[in-house]
C-alpha cells in the first residue's frame, strides 16, 4: 500500500523555479490498477519517479507497506526499491550486451541472490512470458514487444509489491502494445499493484482507477 | 552481489568492446614488461660485475704504493709528499700476518716478445708461483711459474693464449725460447683463454718471476701486492695487519693504499642497484600512463553507459555496488595486462639471454612484485574518480535521456 502525504517537487531550470509537483496526497491500495494521465509536463512521470523511489519529494511524506520511506538513505533507499519496486520504462532499458535471460537475472544479481536459487525463477519467468526460445538473444536480436516482455519479466523478478511502468507502449505499434498491455494486466490479475503512466486515452481508460494530472496536480481521481 | 557475478559482469563489459579492452591490456601490459625487463638488465649487469670481481679471486686485497690524500698543510710551509716505493721486502714482511693466506708482488711493464722473426708487444707481469692462486688463473698446457725464493729466479715464463698463437702460429710452444727485452726465457706454460680481468686481457699477457721482471725493467719497485685473505672475515683484520706491517717498514708513514675486493664490489653494488631502481621508476613512468588512460576510458564509459547505470539504480544497485562494478572492471584490465606485461617482459628477458649469453639477465623478486602491483595500484587509483561519479549518477535523468 502507498500512501502520499503533501507531496512536492519543485526544479530549477535555467534560474527558474518549475513545480512538477504541488502538495499531491495519493492514496493507493494493494491490488490496485492505476492509470496516470495528463498532458506532457503536467509531473505524472514525476510523481512516478517518486513512488518508485527514484526521486525524493522536496515536501510531504511517503509510506510504503506502513513503512515511512522519506528519510530512508540511498542505499536503503536502492534495497527497498530492489525488493518492493519493478520498472517498465518506454524505451524498454535493456541491457544491450546481455541476453534476455541475463537481463532478467540482473535484479537477483544485484539482490545477491543464490544461482541456484536463480536457475528455477528465470525458468519460471521465461515461461510465463512466452520468452524460453529467445532467451540466449540480445536486445537487437529481439523485437520491439519481446524487448518489453523481457524487461516486464525483468521487473516482476524480485516479485514486487507494485509495478510502475512508465509510457510502456509508447514506443510500440498498437497491436504490440495492447499485447504488452494485456501482459502487464496479468500482474493485476495476479493481485499485484499495478500503475501505469501514459497519455494515451484508450491505455488509460482500461485501468479500474484512472488519476489526471495538470500542473503538477491531481485534478481528477476516478475509480469504477 | 556475489564475487562470481561481479566477475562476470566485469567480463562481459570487458568483452563488450574487444578493442578498447586490448589498448588498455596493451598500455598495461608495456609498462609491466618495461619495469620487468629494464629491471632484469639492471640485476644481470649487477650480477655479471660481481660475478667478474669474484673471477678475480676471493678475498682480495689489493695494495698500492702511495696514498691519495691532499697533502700541504698550512701555508708557508711545504711538506712535500715523498711516496715510498713499495718493494718486495714490504711484501715478504707481510708473513707475519695471520690473516693472509698468500701474496704475489707484482711488477708490470711493457716488453717487446720475440721469437725468431716475429716480435709482440705485451704487457710483461712479473710475479710469484702465487699469482695463480689468488688470481684464480687456469692453465691450458704446462705449468706456471714454479715456488721457490723470489729473490731468485728460473728463466722461464707462462704466455696468454693469444700470444701463444700470434708468436708461435700451430706450433707447439711449450718449451720453446722467446726473447724479452735482451733476455731469453723457457715457454713452462700457456693460460687457458679467460679474456678480460681487471684492466688485464690475460690471453694477452707475459708472466716471468718476480726477479726476471725487476731486472728486465731495472726497478726493485711493486706496482702491486695482491693479497688473499684467509676467509671473508679476515678481511678486516688482514687489511690492518697490511697497514700496520708496512707503516713499521715506511718509519711510521702511512703511504699506501690498501683496497679490498669487497669495498670495491660493495659501490660497484650500491651503484648498480640505485642506477636499476632509478631506471626501473622511469619505466614505472609508463605505469601511471596506463593508468590515466584507464581513467580516461572509465571516464568515458561512465558517459556511454548512463542509461545503464540509471538502469542498475532504478532496479536496485547502491551506489557501492556500482563503485565495486567499475572496480572489477579496472582490476580485471590490470590483472590481464600485468599477466600480459610479464609474459611480455620473460619473453624479452630470454631474448636478452639469447643474445649475451655472459650477461645472467634476471628481473629481481621485488620488480615481479612491484610492477604487477603498481599496475593494480595505479588502476585501482585512477578508477576512483570514475567510479564516484558513476555512483552519484542521478537514476531519473540519466535513464530520461535516449
């Protein structure tokens, strides 16, 4: 569960002070499916990053599974986003050297997890995502929805609490994307949390709870 | 992380861009084969000098006549140095010494060989059955110079190998007459080829007694007494005995030179080791050359592979995971080219060997240590600023970015 407290984020740019974020209070449940949308610059990807961990709020507080996460350093920081946290970003950040299945391991790396116990997971994730027989190929060997499939598998490797994609078929034909869409949702089926960014109306609209932002506010939370 | 995944992490970045990773194998590797061989050229001229003093006999003590030091006083009065010659009396007093196993005077002029028409200008040692011993000199055929009184003498001489040849062609030359100067001499001996020893070529040298030589160049006057101590440790003792034997025969003037083997070897030592050490550092140079360029290309990496390293954050990584990522990544590439660089250095070492097989080329145990060390150092050194950055990325722009 998250839960957002007042949350700010203000950047200089050029001398300028720009507010991505102004005093946002979210509350999201386990289980949830969560579409963000709004207009570019309006601080969705922000409010992403934040959730995720990636950046800290100027103002307010953040709880994640009842647990305050605000004053957390960067390195407890990076251990609960390697446990609680999985990103699926646009353009799909692979690594571009390592195979599929290599690029699905490197959060079990990183999280210093056993081989062993490594071995069975990739299996597991490689079935349920359609990847066994593209396993050994690199990111240019794959195409654009295999690619986004990996780096799915990739964040559901440390089975987090939520997924945070971010425009995650904004860089995919339509008929991939609904594709990937319906993968990403299987999280959701499965009872996970689920938030997708986007500004495409018709991803949006297939959310059970739909958030739209301007101006680094929350201008509109509809669920049902 | 585990070791074996960081490894293998390292090793496929490192595999990822083959030609980068081989100029850097390169640079490492030149400057721990330089260090390795400058080095192993350094230690085998140190082993070869000391290998030739000890070709001259072991516990050596050399004594020269006279003694340099300033002279003069104070002004006004003149105290004129007056170098007593050293004779073969100060030399036979040397008996007394308990240090000294055995002494050959030494007398050496130039003298004009002949035998029948050809005629050889060498240097003529005039000197005692001893001389061998000290000298460590081996015969070829013969026999050298035989014991007896050194006031007295037999006409007869040991010739070098080379004079052997140029006077007497093929032919057998034991036994035969040569002339030196007006007198004639039985060739008893002829020196196996041992080429050059302090200042002498001995193929090319004369060795008449003692008593032949004072009356061939009409001086009573050594030019030296060469000296063998009884072990190492008399040294000491041996040389204060010399000193002291002849001050009493000089009426209490210090006026020669006593030179010891060791003390000789001793600077030629400390000569050699300063000048490998200098010219080892010099190589080490190259070292830290390798390790900018390391720096450099670690520089760049952390550029190229931002969105990685947003990546490796966003999925988790703290920022030692990915200090210790590009760490692994320097070591690797250090380790490689050290291995390279020694491989690289023995090869030349060999060569080296191959080429002046009387020079004994070895690289000392302190530069195979130092060198492959300084490569890790200097890698590890130069990773730090690169590695810093890299882990102070910022995930949200350094992944924004396409």
């Amino acid at each position: 569960m998250i839960r957002l407290t007042g949350i700010a984020r203000t950047f200089l740019v050029g001398g300028e002070e720009v507010h991505a974020l102004r005093t946002v209070d979210l509350e999201i449940a386990h289980g949830e499916y969560l579409s963000i949308m709004g207009p570019s610059g309006s601080g969705k990807s922000t409010l992403l990053n934040i959730i995720g961990l990636l950046d800290r709020p100027d103002a307010g507080s953040y709880e994640l599974d009842r647990k305050n996460v605000t004053a957390l350093s960067d390195d407890e920081l990076a251990r609960v986003r390697r446990e609680k946290i999985g990103f699926v970003f646009q353009f799909f950040h692979l690594v571009p050297r390592l195979t599929a299945v290599q690029n699905i391991e490197l959060p079990m790396i990183l999280a210093g997890i056993d081989p062993a116990e490594r071995k069975p997971r990739l299996a597991r994730l490689l079935a349920e995502y359609g990847l066994e027989e593209r396993a050994g190929h690199r990111p240019d060997q794959l195409s654009g929805g295999q690619c986004q499939r990996v780096a799915i598998a990739r964040a559901m490797s440390m089975g987090p609490t939520v997924i945070l994609a971010d425009e995650p078929t904004g860089n995919l034909d339509r008929h991939t994307g609904q594709e990937v869409l319906s993968v990403l949702e299987r999280v959701h089926q499965n009872g996970g949390t689920l938030v997708i960014v986007t500004h495409d109306p018709e991803i949006g609209a297939r959310a059970t709870r739909r958030l739209r932002m301007l101006d680094g506010a929350v201008v509109g939370d509809d669920s049902g | 992380m585990r070791l074996a995944d960081l490894l293998n992490f390292a090793w496929q970045v490192l595999r990822g861009s083959v030609s980068r990773t081989l100029l850097i194998l390169l640079a490492m590797g030149i400057g721990v084969a330089a260090v390795v061989m400058v080095t192993a050229l350094g230690e085998g001229a140190r082993l070869y000098v000391a290998s030739q003093f000890g070709a001259l006999g072991t516990n050596l003590i050399i004594v020269l006549p006279g003694r340099s030091e300033t002279s003069g006083a104070m002004p006004g009065v003149l105290i004129g140095k007056t170098p007593r010659s050293l004779t073969l009396e100060d030399a036979l007093a040397l008996k007394r010494s308990h240090a000294i196993r055995r002494f050959a005077p030494l007398i050496i002029g130039a003298g004009d060989v002949r035998t029948g028409a050809r005629s050889r200008e060498t240097p003529v040692l005039g000197s005692t059955s001893e001389l061998m011993d000290i000298r460590s000199m081996e015969l070829a055929q013969g026999v050298f110079l035989p014991p007896g009184d050194p006031r007295h003498s037999q006409p007869v001489c040991v010739i070098g190998s080379k004079v052997a040849s140029e006077l007497f062609g093929s032919r057998p030359a034991l036994g035969e007459w040569v002339r030196i100067g007006d007198r004639r001499f039985r060739v008893i001996g002829i020196l196996a080829p041992q080429g050059q020893s302090l200042g002498f070529n001995t193929n090319e040298i004369v060795i008449v007694p003692l008593a032949a030589a004072q009356a061939l160049f009409n001086t009573e006057s050594l030019f030296r007494i060469l000296i063998e101590a009884k072990s190492r440790e008399q040294i000491v003792a041996a040389q204060a005995d010399v000193e002291e034997i002849v001050r009493l025969r000089h009426e209490g003037e210090r006026d020669i030179t006593v030179i010891t083997q060791d003390a000789v070897l001793a600077t030629f030592d400390r000569i050699l080791r300063a000048l490998t050490l200098t010219v080892a550092s010099i190589a080490a140079i190259s070292l830290a050359v390798a390790g900018i360029l390391i720096m450099n290309v670690m520089l760049i990496a952390v550029t190229q592979r931002r969105r990685e390293i947003g990546l490796l954050k966003a999925l988790g990584a703290t920022g030692a995971q990915i200090r210790l990522a590009f760490f692994t990544e320097a070591m690797l590439l250090a380790l490689g080219g050290a291995a390279a660089g020694l491989v690289v250095g023995e090869l030349g070492r060999s060569i080296a060997v191959q080429l002046f097989p009387a020079i004994p080329f070895q690289a000392p145990w302190w530069a195979l240590v130092a060198a492959p060390a300084t490569a890790m150092l200097t890698a590890v050194l130069f990773t730090l600023a690169p590695a810093r950055r890299a882990a102070r990325l910022d995930p949200v722009q350094a992944l924004s970015r396409r």
